[in-house]
C-alpha cells in the first residue's frame, strides 16, 4: 500500500517536469547532430550557460509569482535596463567601489519589489497592470539617468562577474577545481540520499529497492561528473555558475521544503481557502514581489557585467524569456503549481534552441518563430495530458 | 373552475445518486398569484429550472403543460419565448449598462443590427412606467437600489411579453417598503392577468397575496392549499413544510457536558453591502465544554456571518464584542489568531473556500498546522505524510492514496479531508458551517460520528446547518438566529421543527 503510495506521488507530480526534461535532452541530441557536434563543444556548454544566466535568474523570480497568484512581473526587463544604468553611473562615472555598488543594486531591486508590492498586495491593483507601468516607468527612468548615453568601461573585477572562472587550484593542463568540485557535488548528494533513506527506515516507510536507489545515484553522480570534466576542457567553473546554482539550490529548497514556500503554492490553488486556513497571502504576495525587485536588479548586474556597458535598450524582451520558461517549465498560468527546477529547464530549452539555431544560421525571425510555437506545443501537450489524466 | 395556464405532471430529476425531485404535481390558475413554499433544499429550485429550460427537456421526465400545450424545453430562450420568465435571487443585470440597456439585453430593438436608441429608451420609459419606477432609463444599474434592481427585472420580463412570472425569494434582500411596493405591483400585475409564481419564506408576505399556496417537502408535493377554499394559517404552511417523520439518522451520543468554555459576548457587526444596516445586533452564545450547539435560522439569518465575522473578522464592518474562551478574553483578529487560541472554522463552501482542489490529500490536511511538522520553517516531509496518513486512516477517507488529489474526491470524502485539516490544529472550539452540504447520507452518518466523536473529547462544536433535522438531530442545545439577532434558545427536549420556526415568525411579525 505505502509502496504504491510513493509510485503515485511521482508519477502524478512530476511527470510534467520529466517530460521537459527529456524534451531538452532530446532538443539538444538534435542540435549536437544539426551543428555538426558544436554545441556541446565544452566552450559552447560554457557559453550557454553564461548567455542564459540572466534569464535564469528572471525565471526564478518569476516563478514565485507566477505560482503564489498566477501574476507575471512585466517590468523586470525595464528593471534590469534601469539597474544596468545605475551601475553605469555609480562605476564608470563616479568610479565607485563595484560591491558596494552591487549592493546599492540589489537595494534598490528591493525597493523597486516594495513599490510594485505594495500597490499589488495590499492595495489589490492586478500585478498585470502595475507591473506594464513599472515597465514604462523603469525604462524611462533608464534613459533618463543614461541621457541616451552608453556607459563604458567597467572595471575587470565587474565583468569578472561573468568572464571569471574558478582559479585553477593544480595550475595543470586540466582544471583540478573543476574536478574537485563536482566530486564534491557528487559526495554531498550521496549523502544526502543516503540519509534520506535512513530516515524512511527509521518511521518504517517503503523503501525503494536497492537497484532503484542506486541506479538513481550512478546516474546523477554520471551526470555531474560528465558535465563537469566537459567544463574542465575548457576553462573550468565560470564564477556565474556557482552563483546560478546556488540560487537555484536555495529557491528550490525554500519552495518545495519550507512552510512559506508551501503557503505559496497554497494561495496560488485557492486563495480563499489559504486565507480560511490562517496564511497571510498579503504579506506573502508582498514578499514575491520584493524578492522578484531583488532578482531582476542581479540580473540586471549579471547582464550589464556580461555585455560590458550600460545602454538604455537594454533588457527588452527579458520579461517575455522569463515568463515563457516559466511556463515552458510547468507552472500553470492560473498559479499554483510550477517548480524552480521546471522553470530553469524551461530557460534551457529556449537558450538550446537560440544557441543552436544561431549556429546553424538561423535568422532571429525565424528562430522566434519557433521558440513561440515550442512555447505553445508545451503547454498545449501539459492541457491535453492534464484532460487526460482527470478522464482517465 | 378557472383555466390552468401551467400544469407539471410526474417532475422526477436525478443528480447523480440523489433524487432531488420526485413526482411532483404542480398546477397554476391563470392571472393567480400562487406561492411556492418548503424548506432549504426541499425542491423549489431545481422545480423552477425545469420550468425555466434550465435542466432541458431529457434530463427530467414527466410533463410541462403550458396554455394546454405540452412543452419541451431545450434551453431558457425556448422557455422564455413561450412567455415564461423567472427573476432568480441573484438579479441577472449587467451593473455599468444603463437600465434601458439592461431592459432589452438580448431582446434589442434593432433593425439590421442596428440598435435604435430613442426606439429603446422610449419602450423602457413604457416598461418602467408600468412596474411603477421613476428613474431616469440613462442611469446605471449599479447606481440603483436593489429593490429598483428588483422592478428592472420584472419590467424587463414584461417587456418579452411574459405570462407567467417567477419570482425566487424576490424580498429577501428588500427594505420593508421595498417589500411593500414589490407586493402591490404583483397585485396590480394579476389584474392586468399576469400569472405569478412567488416563492419566498415569508410566510405573511405569502398568505397575504397568494391565491393558492404549495408546499413542497423533500422533492415531493405535500399539498395545495387554495384562498377561500382552505382555511390558510401560517401554523398549518409550517407544519406542513417541517413534518417529515425523524428516523435514525443521528448516532447517539452520551458524553458529559462540563463547564461554559466559549462565550460571544455583545457581538455586533455592520453590514458592508448595505450602509446603515446591522449584519449582527448583539449576539451572546454560550457552548459547554462537550456540548454540540446548533444554529438554526433561514438562509439570510446571519449564521454564517456571525462565524466569518468572529474568526479573523473576514466578513462586517465595525465588529465588537468579546469572544471568551476559559472565562478569559481572546483575540481572534486574524485567522492566524484564531488559530492559535485554538478556535477552528469549517466554511461552508467546500470547494471554493475550504480545499485546494489541484493539491493533493496530504498538502491540503496539513495546511493549518504546517509549524507542528516543521523545524525552523522546514518541513519535515516524512512526519507530514505519516500524519496525513494517520487521518485518512482515522476518518476514513477513501481514495488510493493521500496523494491522490482532493477534487477528485466525492464530496464526503473531501469534506473528510478539511474536517481533517481542522481536527489537525487540534481545535477547542470548532465551528462547522453547513458540514454536511451536497453528501449522501451514508457520509453524512460518518460525518455526524466524527462529531459526536470531537465532542466526547471535551471540545466546544458549533453546528450552523439549514437542515434543521440536522441541527435538531444532532445538538445540546439550539439558537434561533434571525436578521442577526438571537431569536431564541431552546434545549434539546424543547427543540422541534415547529418552536424553531414560531422563534422566527414571532420576530418576523414583530419587525413588521
């Protein structure tokens, strides 16, 4: 009984996410046979990763306000425009101090998340409403503080951000960082599985059987490694990387492990009921959208430290990337449901997708062509297996 | 004797499981005005939408014979068109379209799509004028009172030419002068020979208009009393729309019933739809440690108000009073608090406010007291899916699993699963609105056990229910509750379907 308990579980809730995920590995098969094998060239790989990381960041932001009300966050690419611009202007033009004009950065994401905030949680105007005046707003403030300018240079400690990699601890041919950090990955999460386990032996649960856990762990702990010592051909860990998983490992944690990370999925399935069971959906929506501020100004960091210059066009169309990865990912756009995981895998796909057509050739009208109807066919494919699943 | 202009032979309707209608007979006199009366849930509804091609012709059996035709009625256009009209207790108008507007949605005086506007304000200046109401037709709907709202239907049926009108509790939102002139232009509408149809628990409104007088009870026709014919007591409609004989339907329960644990004391509330009028005129409750509490009172009666107002203030204006537990004052401003000083509310509207339909068993029993299966705000996974695990044991709540999700669950089952969510905050005071709407009987049997259950472990349980039966059945102790006010208490020997009701009509003839 308890076994068929656990089966169901997976099957019912991830069999979204594990589709996408097989859709991306399937995607890139494809593009690594279409590109003659440069995609996963271990420049490429890096490469990828460092284009996709701002929208990676939006995504996880979005994520959470997609899932606590269904809302979407239109002014974030205006929002990382404005927050490039502030650096600009901070750095370059009054030489200032690049962390702590970081942290200016991030604190003004935050008070620009209050505002929104707080006409969305507490005053009740719709998100989509705010937000498409925040998207106004903030670009017009951007070209203000820009006067039309762009500003160049940053110093190199800011676009270490995203050109710097791990030092090479070894100095050898091969990236001894590299190594060792994905062996230490690979420790962690057996461990962690491990005591997992025990925990379940402990309360007298249903155990998966050996062959299952084991397999299971071959073939992450493979999965890291392969993806790691692919890294270590090129240059090693970019410094971004670690800042992307960081973040996805804490926002992941924080939503599928945490009390307030579960009262956001329960005010996105019904709001009414969540009120009646004691949950605060003000203060919480409020919170979303002061931590999606903070998300959109790193990535408005990330994004200005990887194209070396603030400019006032900036950021356009950011918002859109986030929101189709989101749901590209899984959420539903009623809210509710969605995972971090789901909206970084939605992010991958759309940065295979641009990154393998441009190196095919690809103009970009086409290549949006088709990111729009992939971004359809997935949550057109969710729809119908959904309907499915309720016949059934 | 007079034409019938409307006869229902044999009406049976089936939901699935239940048999909401069974053989009804139901006749009206041309240019009568004939009420239609019973308790919640006896029928009346469902008897109109088969009326109004609400449920279309297939889906009931028996026969609809209007002006000696029989009828088959696919939808509500084919039952409007043959001159039915049916003004629901939600009015149906559209708030930022004008009353001429609103007159003649989907009816528009229009010459090829084309709508003439003089044509129409100058035809809704005609409707207005007979129902008696003197607004400008430019003016919004939302600009005017409910009662106005109220004539705009009406006129609006008249104008499609409508002969035979029903009425759904038209009064119950209504000022008593609004009430007043509703009634007299019924009057004036049978001498111009529009048939009525009124259904309304007023009784005095009822005997005072109506020409005949139906009683239905439990989907079946009890009988019809005729003005002149029978003699016509609002005693004998009461008896009438409550004798239903009593069988075993409640399990029995021997607990103690120890001290006052929970008392409302002066509790008084403003309504925040209309300005000026109480939702809760100093309401006092107390409830026994072990004691089961009805709340009895028609729909209307502010019972679930006087809930939603006393946990987390979620519902009124202007809320004061003192709500007591142990004899020392709590605060249960939010539902937070609530919460904390172990008060637990279960809504009435189980799925749009109890459940998160798209989240399974186990996410939606342990919502409440997520803080008791955490550390530092993390959630310990296995102790939540060993306690759901405990619940669907103890309630028997039947599915394959507690992560098979809650809107795929009958309606006993889920109402198991927020029970479960409540049982689980480990309440000493637990206020159950409606706990057994839409279940079967088999449920609600389990449901009544699981009751009688959390009073014998000493805690406070408030019964809201417009099942009176219900409340009968299952409660210590019963208040009356009418327009906000307690209207009555009575112990369980003194509790019958019939001292309730005279607690009601005595305050009713009392504020008219």
């Amino acid at each position: 009984m308890a076994n068929l308990t656990e089966k169901s579980k997976k099957s019912s809730l991830n069999i979204r996410q594990y589709s996408m995920l097989v859709a991306l590995v399937v995607i890139m098969a494809l593009f690594q046979v279409l590109t003659n094998g440069i995609l996963l060239k271990p420049q490429n790989v890096t490469n990828l990763i460092l284009q996709n990381s701002y929208v990676i960041v939006l995504a996880v932001g979005m994520l959470l306000c997609i899932v606590s009300s269904g809302a979407i966050d239109l002014s974030v690419g205006s929002v990382v425009a404005f927050i490039g611009a502030l650096l600009g202007v901070m750095i370059v033009q009054h030489g200032m101090n690049v962390w702590l004009a970081i942290v200016i950065a991030l604190l003004v994401g935050a008070l620009i998340g209050v505002w929104q905030g707080f006409w969305i949680a507490y005053v009740r105007i719709p998100a989509f409403i705010v937000t498409l005046a925040g998207m106004m707003i903030f670009r017009g403030l951007t070209q203000y503080v820009l006067q039309g300018m762009t500003l160049t240079p940053f110093p190199k400690e800011f676009l270490a951000i995203t050109s710097g990699f791990l030092p090479n601890i070894g100095g050898g041919e091969l990236n001894l960082t590299a190594f060792l950090l994905g062996a230490a990955c690979i420790v962690i999460y057996i461990l962690s599985e491990i005591k997992k386990l025990q925990s379940k032996k402990k309360r007298g649960f249903s155990l998966p059987s050996a062959g299952a856990f084991w397999g299971k762990i071959v073939l992450v702990a493979a999965a890291i490694a392969l993806f790691t010592i692919w890294l270590a051909f090129y240059k090693g860990i970019p410094i971004l990387l670690v800042i992307l998983l960081i973040l996805v490992v804490v926002y992941s944690f924080y939503t599928s492990k945490t009390v307030p990370g579960r009262h956001l999925y329960a005010m996105g399935g019904n709001e009414k009921a969540a009120v009646l069971s004691g949950i605060n959906t003000k203060k919480a929506l409020f919170y979303t959208f002061v931590n999606m501020g903070v998300l959109a100004a790193l990535g408005g960091i990330v994004f200005t430290s990887r194209l070396q210059a603030a400019t006032p066009t900036a950021g356009q169309g950011f918002e859109m990337d986030a929101i189709a990865a989101c749901y590209i990912g899984g959420a539903s756009a009623m809210g509710g449901s969605g995972t971090i995981v789901g909206a970084v895998i939605g992010a991958l796909v759309m940065g295979v997708l641009n990154n393998g057509l441009s190196i095919m050739g690809v103009g970009s009208d086409i290549t949006q062509t088709i990111k729009g109807l992939v971004l359809l066919a997935a949550v057109i494919f969710d729809v119908v297996s959904k309907k499915k699943a309720e016949q059934a | 004797m007079a034409e019938c202009i409307l006869e229902m032979r044999d009406i049976v309707k089936e939901f699935p499981g239940v048999r909401v209608l069974k053989n009804v007979n139901f006749s009206v006199e041309k240019g009568s005005i004939h009420a239609l009366v019973g308790e919640n849930g006896a029928g009346k509804s469902t008897l109109m939408n088969v009326l109004g091609g609400v449920y279309p012709h297939g889906t009931y059996t028996g026969d609809i014979v209007f002006d000696g035709r029989v009828c088959e009625f696919k939808n509500i256009k084919d039952s409007e068109k043959t001159g039915i009209a049916i003004i629901h207790q939600e009015l149906a108008l559209i708030p930022y379209l004008s009353i001429g507007e609103n007159l003649f949605l989907g009816n528009e005086c229009a010459k090829n799509n084309q709508i003439d506007w003089d044509l129409t304000y100058d035809n809704a200046k005609k409707l207005m004028a007979k129902v008696g109401l003197k607004e400008d037709p430019n003016t919004l709907i939302k600009d005017i009172s409910v009662g106005k709202q109220q004539l705009v239907e009406i006129a609006k049926a008249l104008g499609k030419d409508a002969r035979l009108l029903i009425l759904d509790e038209p009064t119950a939102a209504l000022t008593e002068t609004d009430s007043r002139h509703l009634l007299d232009l019924l009057l004036e509408l049978k001498k111009n020979g529009v048939t009525c149809i009124l259904i309304s628990h007023k009784l005095n409104e009822i005997t005072e208009v109506s020409d005949a007088i139906t009683i239905l009870r439990d989907g079946s026709t009890i009988e019809t009393m005729v003005k002149g014919k029978d003699e016509i007591t609002e005693d004998q409609i009461i008896k009438g729309m409550v004798g239903r004989e009593m069988t075993e339907m409640f399990p029995q329960r021997d607990c103690e019933i120890g001290e006052v644990a929970f008392e409302i004391q002066n509790w008084s509330a403003d309504d925040p739809l209309t300005a000026g009028k109480k939702l809760l005129d100093n309401v006092n409750m107390k409830v026994h440690k072990g004691e089961v509490v009805g709340i009895a009172g028609l729909m209307g009666a502010g019972r679930t108000e006087l809930a939603l107002s006393l946990f987390g203030r979620l519902y009124g204006n202007n809320i004061h009073g003192r709500i007591l537990k142990d004899g020392r004052e709590i605060d249960t401003h939010t539902v937070e608090n609530a919460i904390r000083n172990k008060v637990a509310y279960v809504t009435e509207d189980r799925k749009n406010a109890g459940l998160i339909l798209m989240d399974d068993i186990c996410m939606n029993i342990t919502l409440s007291s997520l803080q008791k299966i955490s550390k530092n705000h993390v959630i310990d996974m296995d102790v939540e899916s060993q306690t759901a695990e405990k619940y669907r044991a103890k309630l028997n709540i039947k599915s394959h699993s507690i992560h098979q999700r809650v809107g795929n669950l009958s309606g006993g089952n889920q109402q198991k699963v927020v029970l479960s969510k409540w049982i689980m905050t480990d309440p000493d005071v637990l206020i159950l609105d409606e706990p057994t709407r839409g279940i079967d009987v088999g449920a609600k049997y389990e449901i009544y056990t699981i009751i009688n259950q959390l009073a014998s472990e000493g805690r406070c349980i408030i019964l809201i229910s417009s099942e009176l039966p219900e409340v009968l059945g299952m409660s210590d102790r019963v208040y009356v509750m009418n327009e906000g006010k307690v209207v009555g208490e009575l112990s369980r020997e003194e509790a019958k379907a019939e001292t309730v009701m005279q607690c009601i009509m005595a305050n009713k003839s009392m504020g008219a």
